[in-house]
C-alpha cells in the first residue's frame, strides 16, 4: 500500500503524518503550509512543525542527477513551482466546499421565506373575505325592548302613535307556549319512571370537525344541532349522514346552542340571549321555564310567560359551564368550574346531591336521558350516572381534548359528544 499526500495526492519524497488530523503529507508541503497559515490544512486545527512525525519509508531508486549546473537549478524551480500551484489548488478546493455549503443555506432560506410569504398572503385574502362579509352588518342595531308599563307616545293630535313593531311576545306566542307545555307534561307523565329495555349501554364512534356545543332536537333525534368556534350553526342529519343546514351571522364563536320543544320559538329565545349575559342556558322539558347559568356561580330560573326571575340557586364557588333539566320535571343539574356537580329538587328550591369530581375536572356540560335514569357529564371525559343513586355507571375518554356537549339519543339507544378535538362522535351498541 502506497502513501499519498493529502494536499498533492502524489506518492511523498518525504512522508510525514499530522497528530492533528491523522493524514500524511509531504514534508516541504506541509512545512509551507504551516509556515502560512500555522493550521492543519485538513482541520483547521493549529499545527506546528514539531509536532510532525516523520514515517520511515524504502525511498524509490532514483537515477543520479545529471552533472549539468543548469538542468539541476531548472528542475529545482519547476518543482518549487508545481509545489505552489499544488497548495494553490487544495485552497481553492476548500473555497469551493464553502461556497457550496453557503449557496445550500441560501436556497433553503428562500425557500421558507416563500412558504412563509405564501401562508401569509393566504391568511390576508381570508381575512379580507371575512371584512367584506361583516361590512353590510356594521350598521345593524339590536332592537331595544321597551316596558310593558311604558305609556304609547303621543302623536302631533294628541293621539297615541301605532308602533310598527311588536316588542315582546304576543297572546298567539304564549298560548303557543301554554299549549306545548301541556301537551310534552302529558307525555312525560305516560312515560313513567320504567327503564325502557332497549336502554343501551354500548358505544361506536364518528366524527365531524369544528364544534363547541351540542344539541339534539326533540322532535327527530337524527338532527343534531352543532355550534363551533367558525362562528356557524350546523344542522347534522344523523341518518344521512350529511348537513342538513348552515347558520351564519354570529360574530362570534358559538358556545351553546339549544332546540326549544316548539321549534318556532327559536327566533324568540336567540334576542332573549342577546340582550342577557349567560355562561349557559337551558329550557325545562314543559318549555314554559328557563334556566341560565352565570359568570358569578348564580343559578337563575325564568318564567318565560311572565319573563320574570322566579327562582335563584346560590351555592358552587366557581362560574357555572352548564345545566340540564331531568325529563321528570323535578331535578336540575348544574357544573361549574369547582369540579363538582349539584342535584337541585325544583319542588323544594334546594340542593340534595352534590357530585364531587377530581381535581381540575372541568365540566363542560350536563345532559339527562329522555327516561330521566341517567345523568351524562362531560368534560374532561365523559361520565354517565344513574339517577337516585348517582353512582358511575360508565366512562368514555375517547376524545383527545375537552368534551363540550353530550346528549342521549331517543331511548338512549345512542349517546353523542363533541369536543375541542374537532370530533363529533356517537357511541351506541
């Protein structure tokens, strides 16, 4: 095996070996390299001419140099030439590995910087689509109620003025309302307290993104009613499997939506909401009650014939996330943020039960099933409890974030959730 100098890749007259980098070189090359630079050619490394280990070698016969003066100094000069031109080129070699390593930094840094560019004029265009679509709602102004005990204003004649516009609910409203309640207290009391044998237990999962409340409609429990933090409504059709509808206006995020028994009473309840500041908010199974949560832990129950406050429960020590109506018409459940669940008896106006969770469990929303035998929380996983006893019966932890609605199908032949991971699933046997 022959020895090869690094810098001239030549066999070497004098091979010496580099501690520093471990690679041979010719002596008079390495020498006026070091005398140069004072580095190992290979490293960078400093390098002295001492530390340079000479490598005993059979030197090559060589024939005797001619006896010419002239011919010994030409190749003397032809040497010292070849020798600068050899160290000239390993420094150009070097130079062209910089570069080359330089121009490769370059081209990955324009080419982030044009994904960045691309993201950007993206997140523009959509924010401009987004002002366009709120413009035309700029100048819109939520109707101001006026009192019932507030006399019509009088016109130039003396006489009242006619309003154009109706404020409040009507006697066709209300009577609407009377006759709903009468009928669903009718239909509740047929069902009585016997656990239908169809009850299910089991689970089987779907999903659709983007969704922060959940309901179900009585009426069809294959539409299930969505809000997300889009700003839209969605109406999904179970059994079909597609979406039935899309609500806009909100300007922002949904964070409860509800189905009234009556579904023309829709309308009426959206301007209730929007003139009163809720953390969540629910109807009583007869639709003739209105319970609301707040941000000060206060329970509030309304009597929407009389749009009065009837009844207030004080009692969790943290904002309340949500509550739920049982379908006997008698208990209210509410979750706050204190990670507890409380059982309220609407015959006596008290607490009976409170359910102690785990520490830092957020309860996001409460549901009963249709029989009133089962209570379903979900937060951060979803729980089901049987009623009377409230013991926990089962516990789904499916999802990978929070869990923001829940909701029992017809029989509770199925249970359905949504949550911050963007899923919507429905569990059944």
């Amino acid at each position: 095996m022959s020895l090869v100098c690094a810098i001239s890749n030549e066999v070497p007259e004098h091979p010496c070996v580099s501690p520093v980098s471990n690679q041979v070189f010719e002596r008079r090359l390495i020498e006026k390299y070091i005398a140069e630079n004072g580095t190992d050619p290979m490293n960078g490394q400093p390098l002295s001419e001492e530390q340079l280990v000479d490598i005993k070698v059979s030197h090559p016969i060589r024939p005797k140099a001619p006896s010419a003066t002239s011919i010994p100094a030409i190749l003397k000069s032809l040497q010292d030439e070849w020798d600068a031109v050899m160290l000239h080129s390993f420094t150009l070699r070097q130079q062209l590995q910089t570069t080359r390593q330089e121009l490769s930094h370059a081209l990955y840094q324009h080419d982030a910087a044009c994904r960045v560019i691309a993201r950007l004029t993206k997140e523009v265009t959509a924010a401009r689509e987004a002002l366009a679509t709120l413009k035309p709602q700029a100048g819109l102004v939520a109707p101001q109620a006026v009192p019932a005990s507030q006399p019509a204003a009088a016109g130039a004649g003396g006489e009242p003025m006619e309003i154009s516009e109706q404020v409040g609910m009507t006697p066709e409203i209300i009577q609407k309302l009377q006759d709903k309640a009468t009928i669903l207290t009718t239909e509740r009391k047929k069902r009585g307290k016997t656990v239908p044998e169809e009850l299910v237990r089991g689970l089987h999962s779907a999903s659709v993104p983007g969704i922060l409340a959940l309901d179900l409609c009585p009426s069809d429990t294959n539409k299930v009613l969505t809000g997300g933090a889009d700003k839209n409504v969605v109406v999904f059709d179970k059994s079909e499997e597609q979406i039935v509808a899309t609500l806009k206006g909100h300007t922002k995020k949904v964070t409860s939506v509800i189905y009234h028994p009556s579904q023309p009473m829709l309308k009426f309840i959206t301007y209730l909401l929007a003139v009163v500041t809720l953390t969540c908010a629910q109807f009583h199974p007869d639709g003739l009650i209105f319970g609301t949560g707040t941000a000060d832990s206060q329970i509030k129950i309304w009597d929407l014939k009389e749009r009065t406050n009837v009844a207030n429960f004080p009692g969790h020590s943290g904002p309340v996330t949500s509550i739920a109506f049982s379908e006997n018409g008698y208990y209210l459940a509410t979750g706050a943020q204190d990670s507890s669940v409380k059982l309220w008896d609407l015959r006596k106006l008290k607490n009976f039960k409170t359910i102690t969770l785990d520490n830092n469990y957020e309860v996001k929303s409460l549901v009963f099933d249709q029989s009133g035998t089962y209570l379903a929380v979900g937060g951060s996983d979803i729980r089901v409890y049987i009623c009377k006893q409230w013991s926990e019966v089962l516990n789904f932890t499916d999802h990978t974030g929070l869990v923001t609605g829940v909701a029992f199908g017809e029989n509770a032949q199925f249970l359905t959730s949504a949550g911050m991971d963007r899923s919507l699933k429905f569990y059944s046997l």
